[in-house]
C-alpha cells in the first residue's frame, strides 16, 4: 500500500498533462479523418445528380 502511494505521489503531472493533451489532440485528428472520408463519397454523389 505504501508503494502504491508513494508511486502515485512521485506521478509527473507535467508529462502526464502533455501525454493526455497529444491523445487528445490525436483523437481529434482521427475523428475528423473520419468524418472527411464519410462526407468524400457523399459528395460525389452530389456532383453526380
């Protein structure tokens, strides 16, 4: 118990705060990648009426 503690305590904030910021911005990057190749062939579509 004492080590867990001790580990949880000695936790960088700092790398932590800029590991979870580059997930997010990676996620969000990824979600608009997505979105991007959903919304491609309906554009096509468009263009095609």
């Amino acid at each position: 118990l004492s080590a867990s503690y001790s580990r949880i305590m000695d936790t960088d904030y700092a790398a932590e705060t800029a590991a979870q910021a580059k997930n997010n911005i990676l996620q969000q990057a990824g979600t608009a990648v997505l979105a991007q190749a959903n919304q491609t062939p309906q554009t096509v579509l468009t263009l095609l009426r």
